[in-house]
C-alpha cells in the first residue's frame, strides 16, 4: 500500500497531539525554521519541551563545548548528546515511563546577505522508540541549491519536520522514512548526500545499502561509503584531496580490475607529485551499472560487490552520473587538487560519442571543455582486438574524422595518456565472462581474481556462485 504523503502542518500536528512524545528541537545558524512550524499548527506544549538557537558562536561554545567547526557533524552531535542528556535528567523521573523523549538538531550554514554561495549543513535527531529504551540516531548532511535565502529556511524547516516524523512514526520501514525526507521538498533545492541509522530501531539496517537508495530515489546525485564500510560526507573526505577514480560494474573485481588502478596511481603520482598521503582512491558504480538492462536494482548483489570491495580496500562512490564531464564536473565542486580517471580503450572509444551531449548547446566540445576545465586526466588502458587479437594504445584508437583532431588535442596536452604498464595477460580478462563462468560452474574464472574475492566468492557463495 503507498504511503500518504502529508505536509509539514499534518505532520507537526499529528506529533503536537500525541501525548506520548516529547522533546528538545536545537538550532544553530538558521533561526528557529524546525520548531517555527511545531509552534506555528498549535499544541507545541505536548511535544516540546525546549525550543533553542546559539547564534553567537561563543555561547555556542558555552553551551556545547568548543570546537574547531560550527557546521560539522562533531558539533551535531554535541548539541544532540547535550539536549537528549538534559532531558533525561530533568524529565525522565516524572513522564519517563510513559514518554518518548527526542532531541533535534541543526547546524548549517544557509545562503544569506553575507553567505552568497550554496549552503550545507547537518540535521540529526535521537529517539526512543519506546519508553525506557536506549536511543537510536539518525544523521543527515544535506547541500542547500536555494537562490534566496527564504528559500534554504523553508527547505530547512520542513526537512526538520519530516525528519521528527519519520524518525517517531517511520523508524520500522527505514527506506520509507528515508523516502520521506522529501515530502514536500524538490531536488533542485536540497540534496540529502549523506544519512546513518544507528542505535537498536536500525539494528537490521545497512548504511550501505542506504547510501545507494539515496542516489537511487533521487534524493542526491552521489553517495559514499569508506573502506571499513562507513557512509562518508563526501565533501569532508574529498577536501584538499587529489582524486583517482575507477568506474566498473566490479561484478566481480578481477585481477585486470585491481591492476589498471594500481598502474593508474603509480602513473598519477608520478606525473603530479602528490603523494600517497594527498591521494584518494574511488571504486565508483552509477545507477546503470547497478542494474541489468533498466531492471530494479537487486539488492543482495549490490551489497556482493560491496562487500568484496570494502574487503579489498577501497573506499565506494555511487552515482547518477553517466557522463564522465558530469561526473568530473560533481567532484571538484569539493576539491582543487589533481583528478584522474581510468578506463579501458573501449570506454574511452564511448567517451567520444557524441549522442551522450546532444543536450548541450555545444555538444561534444562543450563537454570536453566541462571535463577539462581544471586539473584532470585519462588514464587508459589498452586492449586487444577482438578479430586479430593484437594490442591497441591509445595512439590505435579510431573515431571518426572530424574528432581526430580534438583527439589529437588531448593526447598531445597530456589531458589522455595510455597505461602501458598494465600487465598483458590481464588484458584478456572480462568481469561479465567471468561471472558467466562463475555462475555455470566453470573453473576458468578462479585464476581471473585475486585470491581474496576469490575466497569470498567460494566461501560466501556470493554472485550464485554454482560450485
């Protein structure tokens, strides 16, 4: 059955009148934008019992401690470790038995008269499902598009609401809740890049599998999650880092997978001097490659390749965005510092064609201009061809004849530079052949992956594996 959508009035009411939840709302950096709608619809005083904003950073401090950044997710979860203590402190003995305690809170910087750029910032709410019961968490970062600063107030005190409610109302359907951030907010003004579920409402959920139902419902164009499988904020884990990424299915990783990003980093850290301190390594998936064909997203699959990637180390970037100039164009809105993608011979052959950019004005230039706008470049691999079986670089590639000397550009700027290192035996290695082979109970896979996915594989009988 599909959910009702309601307003933020519905919802602040519905919360105003149930007699059972009670709680803190903290705001700093954009007024009273949550509270003003519980107060606004009437009966605030069956829900909350402290309504706040520290606008003046050294009562900030005064209240929650000092700290190095007032818009972080430290400083969230201060105020809410803060308020819900206090709560317990002066309420639990007289309505703890029969109450649900909750503290809110924000922390942001939204557009203003002085602030003229886009603003972020962090919401987070604890709870009790029951009560008695030790609380459970929910953050949310969130990138505000807003072009007037009413505009990121409204959004901000609407997303409040919709989190209080599906925090109290919706914490047994998670992804529904997740869904609900959204009520009544448009994409174009808010994007929700980050979210954790934590405490015992969320035992049975994976913060993974979250990260992509973001980017998958639309609520951001990306999503990460770190090596030890942590969502990540990815604008905080971006900062003053230099990027190399690698886009695949990873289904599964094979020995061909590692090696290209392996060559890549050593390419890459010799051309620019960063070093591997400054550099951060991205295993990144779009929706499309997610999926089979459009087909519904299988989840049990995505969470095999997640696994497997996080055991080998690396950190997991989910996006929306097919285009590399997209993509490219979405990552240095958080860094400065030197990109580089990898790819095969066959992906770069796709990067020049030019049916992805018949929606810009200047097609396939203007996408290029987009892509190499500041510090990037390709690292490609080469491939074997498919009829004689002979090695083809970069310098093979064949396009057609009014790109070649666009092509011829980029080479000669060193904008794309072939990967010669890649070990030539791996080159014959496909990651869907091998899933083939995996799946029909062949054996010529097992040589094609590293040993560690190949153990997983076997042992967890991930990708129905057919030993």
């Amino acid at each position: 059955m599909q959910r009702e959508i309601q307003d933020p009035h519905q919802k602040a009411l519905a919360l105003n009148l149930d007699k059972a939840t009670y709680g803190t709302i903290a705001e700093i950096g954009a007024g009273q934008e949550t509270a003003r709608w519980f107060f606004r619809v009437g009966g605030a005083a069956g829900t909350i019992a402290k309504a706040m904003s520290a606008y003046s950073m050294k009562f900030s401090d005064a209240i929650y401690g000092p700290c190095q950044r007032y818009v972080s997710r430290d400083r969230l979860r201060d105020m809410l470790d803060l308020e819900y203590r206090l709560l317990l402190e002066r309420l639990d003995d007289s309505i703890g038995e029969q109450s649900t305690f909750f503290a809110f809170a924000n922390t942001v910087a939204a557009r203003s008269f002085t602030y003229k750029t886009d603003g972020h910032g962090w919401l987070g709410i604890l709870f009790q499902r029951r009560p008695g019961e030790e609380p459970s968490r929910i953050d949310i970062h969130v990138s505000l598009h807003g072009k007037q600063h009413v505009q990121d107030h409204e959004t901000l005190g609407v997303l409040g609401v919709n989190l209080i409610y599906g925090a109290m109302r919706l914490h047994t359907e998670p992804e529904e809740l997740l869904r609900s951030l959204m009520d009544q907010l448009y994409s174009e003004l808010v994007e929700i890049d980050m979210i954790e579920f934590s405490g015992p409402a969320f035992n049975k959920v994976d913060n993974r599998l979250m990260a992509l139902r973001l980017v998958q419902h639309g609520l951001s164009n990306a999503a990460m999650f770190t090596a030890d499988g942590h969502v990540a904020q990815i604008s905080d884990t971006l900062y003053k880092k230099a990027v190399l990424l690698e886009r695949s299915r990873f289904r599964p990783p094979t020995k061909f997978t590692l090696n290209l990003l392996d060559c890549a980093q050593k390419a890459f850290i010799e051309d620019t001097d960063v070093s591997a301190d400054e550099l951060i390594e991205l295993s990144e998936m779009t929706l499309h490659n997610l999926s089979a064909d459009g087909d519904e997203i299988n989840v049990s699959d995505f969470l095999c390749r997640a696994d497997i990637l996080c055991a080998l180390g690396k950190n997991v970037l989910i996006s929306n965005y097919g285009e590399f100039y997209r993509l490219a164009q979405f990552l240095f809105r958080y860094t400065k510092r030197p990109m580089a993608f990898t790819m095969g011979l066959p992906s770069l052959r796709e990067i020049f064609n030019e049916k992805y950019y018949d929606d810009l004005p200047g097609g396939i230039l203007e996408s290029f201009g987009r892509m190499f706008k500041h510090d990037l470049r390709l690292y490609v691999s080469p491939a074997l061809d498919q009829v004689s079986g002979n090695k083809e670089g970069v310098l093979d590639l064949k396009l057609k004849e009014h790109l070649r000397h666009l092509y011829l550009y980029l080479l000669e700027n060193n904008y794309v530079k072939g990967l010669d290192t890649v070990n030539e035996e791996y080159l014959r290695i496909f990651s869907h052949e091998v899933l083939h082979n995996m799946q029909k109970g062949h054996h010529e896979w097992e040589s094609m992956v590293p040993d560690k996915v190949y153990k997983m594989i076997t042992e967890q009988k991930l990708f129905d594996w057919c030993g």
